[in-house]
C-alpha cells in the first residue's frame, strides 16, 4: 500500500496510541481496496490526500464507536513520550524537554484541531485537500488551524513558565 | 497596534495560500507595520516549532506485515461471488504493496540523499555571502557575465537581465555541489541576495523537493529547458516565487544572451 508511512502518521497523531493507530491504519486500508474502483483521481485529489482521508473517517468512528471512551486514549506521558522517542529516534533530536511540552500542548488539543495541523505541517497537504479531507469549508480549515497553532503557541509559552 | 484584516492572512500567506495580489498587498503592509511585522515573525518561529515536535513516522514492519496479510486474505476472498469488489483491484492491490515494500526503502535512500545535496546547496549559498565569496565576475552586464562561463564549464548557462523587474543581477561564480561544476548566477533585492544555482539536467544529482526551508532560508528547484535550477536565498517565499517566475519567463520568451 502506497503512503503507508503517511498513513500511520495521521492515525498515530490522532489516536495517541500505537495500538489504536495500527488498527485503525489496517481498517482504511481494508476500506480503501473496497472503495477503490470508486476513486477516481483528478480534480485536485490526490491518492494521498484520498488515504489519508479514510484513515481519518476510520480514526473518527473506531472514537466513536469505543464504549465509555468518548476520547482517544488520554496521553500518558510516560508511554507515550518514550514509545515515540524508541521508534523514532529523529523525534529524539528535539531536546527532551521540549518534546514533552509539546507533546502536552499537542494532546490538549481538541481533536478536530489536532488533526488540522498534522494534516497540514507533517502530510503537508493544502488548505483545498485538508478541506476534502476533513469535509469541511476551507474557511473553517483556515479558521481551524489558525485557532490550532494558536493554542499551541499559548500551551507552549504556558509550559515554559512552569 | 495589529490589524486583524493582515493578521488573519499571516498563517495563509506563510502557507502559500494567498493569490498574488494578495501577497503584494500584505507584503507592503507589513514592511510598514512594525507590530504586524512581529507577529509574521511570532507564526513563523512558531510553525518550526511545530514542525520539530512533529516527526514524520514511519509504519512499524509488524503493521505493514499485518497489512499485507489482511489484503491479501481480502484478495483472496474477493476471488469468489463477491459482486462488489472487482476481483482484479485486490490483485493489484496485494501487487503494490510487494513494490511498495522495496520503493519505499528506495524512497529511504534518495531521501537521505536529497538532504545531503540540500545541505550542500545551504552550505553553499552561507559561504557565498561570507566577504569576498560571493562572486568570481561581478558585473550587473549579462553580456560580461555570460562569457565568462566560457572555458570554465562544460555548458554555457542562460543568463537572463532582471533589472527592470527589480532583481539586478550582481555576477555570477563557478561551485562545485553534488560531484559536479555548477553556474552560479547572483541576483539582488534590496538588501537581499539569491544565488540561482543550475547545470544540464541530465548530468547532476536527483531532484528534490521543489520548496523547502531550512535555517531561514528558502530553497526553490525546478526544471526548464534542459537544466536543473536551484534558487537560494533569505527572501520571503512569496518573493523568491515571483523571481522564480520571472526567470523561467525571461527563460521562455529567450530574452537571454544566446
């Protein structure tokens, strides 16, 4: 499957949990060879941003779909800082300090919010893509990540006064 | 004082959203304005924070095992009366992802060697506004500029007069970047420099990404009329951009000296 790494991204971020993520990657990639023949390439969509986008839906109802849990699994910082910085070792050239704040500020985030600013600083995708990949107007991904990033900014400058 | 209606473009304009006459308006402004000023300055230290504390992550091997296994059951399960799946689709399918698997250890190694060749380019382009480095013939004449490549490269670049355009050309320099020798032609704005770097196409490194930052400078790369052309420089995205477009105009239209 093309954009595999892409496509763990996404669900890691959103889920906050390996377990999670990988099944939640193994469900869209299942629902991505169903719906296949109905994906036509072309008007601004590309395979990528397509993926990317049943990995959010599948993300999005496995949320919903876990009893009691009304969120993904809450942060823990001590599994999840170090499960990431183990796997990841280019996670580890931010000062681990600062890892973990953000982390924090990251994991405050709503998840609507969240998945803004990783679709569009770590899958690099457009306003246009994040909006079909989100379902929603590209003035609320404008309006979205502008209020992410500055929530981000405020738990950041928060976190360095402690 | 900030002015919502400028601050409110500062996340689009630095997301290259904005449309051209957009940016010149926003760009104007915000050389006056000293408050809305800082805070592009503020959004942009920001944004690479953010960027740090967000890794790319790579799929575990058990995951994409996992993966495999289960498509390839679905391929093999969609082999009988299913009506919905066409049966070929998983078949192609389960056929990406053995090319995917070695493509994307491919992928690995091209990356890593795509950020070498970014490095050198940065290392490069930081020498060269070091005193005295910058250029081996400066003239703002493409008439002396140009011949001056002759005998010194084994192609003779296209150098083109942006001048009137606002991009005086400053001379131009000989670098060695990638295993090759490379043209190195100088542009000013204002107080800003641009190397543009280029040589044939067929004959340097592989090609990166076609905009990246890194260490405060922008890094734009494209191709045209059989060269590989890089353009470095601490300008503003939207600026180098328009640049950018002004070359490959001039370079179309064949205003250079031939």
């Amino acid at each position: 499957m093309p954009h595999l790494d892409a496509a763990y991204t996404l669900a890691r971020y959103l889920t906050r949990n390996d377990a999670d993520a990988e099944d939640v990657v193994q469900d869209a990639c299942l629902r991505a060879l169903k719906y296949f023949a109905g994906f036509r390439g072309g008007e601004g969509t590309s395979a990528r941003a397509w993926l990317l986008a049943i990995v959010r839906n599948t993300a999005f109802s496995a949320r919903r779909g876990k009893p009691g849990a009304a969120a993904f699994t809450e942060f823990d910082e001590a599994v999840h800082s170090e499960a990431i910085a183990e796997r990841h070792p280019e996670a580890t050239l931010l000062k681990r300090d600062a890892r973990e704040s953000f982390a924090r500020a990251l994991a405050s985030l709503a998840p609507e919010l969240r998945e803004v600013v990783v679709l569009r600083e770590v899958e690099g995708l457009s306003y246009k893509e994040i909006s079909d990949v989100a379902s929603v107007p590209m003035g609320t991904v404008m309006s979205r990540l502008s209020r992410a990033r500055t929530r981000l900014q405020e738990a950041l400058l928060s976190e360095k006064e402690r | 004082m900030t002015h919502p209606e400028f601050v409110d473009q500062v996340d689009p304009y630095l997301d290259d959203e904005l449309d051209r006459v957009q940016v010149r308006a926003l760009e104007a402004h915000l050389s006056q304005c000293a408050e809305c000023a800082r805070f592009r300055d503020e959004r942009m230290a920001l944004r690479e924070a953010i960027r740090g504390g967000l890794p790319g992550l790579r799929a575990p091997d058990m995951l994409r095992k996992r993966v495999e296994k289960a498509v390839r059951s679905a391929a093999a399960g969609a082999g009988g009366r299913s009506v919905r799946w066409a049966p070929w689709w998983p078949l192609a399918l389960a056929a990406s992802l053995a090319v995917v698997a070695v493509g994307s250890w491919r992928l690995g190694e091209r990356r890593a060697g795509e950020e070498a060749f970014t490095q050198q380019l940065l290392a490069s382009h930081v020498r060269s506004l070091m005193p005295g480095h910058l250029t081996d013939v400066p003239s703002t004449d493409q008439h002396t500029v140009k011949p001056w490549f002759n005998g010194r490269l084994d192609f003779s670049p296209p150098v083109h007069d942006l001048s009137q355009r606002g991009y005086p050309l400053v001379g131009g320099r000989l670098d060695y970047l990638g295993g090759r020798a490379v043209a190195v032609l100088v542009y000013g704005r204002r107080q800003h420099l641009i190397n543009v770097y280029l040589w044939p196409s067929t004959a340097g490194p592989e090609v990166g990404p076609a905009v990246q930052a890194r260490q405060g400078y922008q890094l734009l790369h494209w191709s045209l009329s059989g060269y590989s052309w890089w353009a470095v420089s601490d300008l503003g995205l939207s600026e180098l951009q328009e640049f950018k477009g002004l070359l490959k105009d001039a370079e179309s239209t064949g205003s250079s000296v031939q």
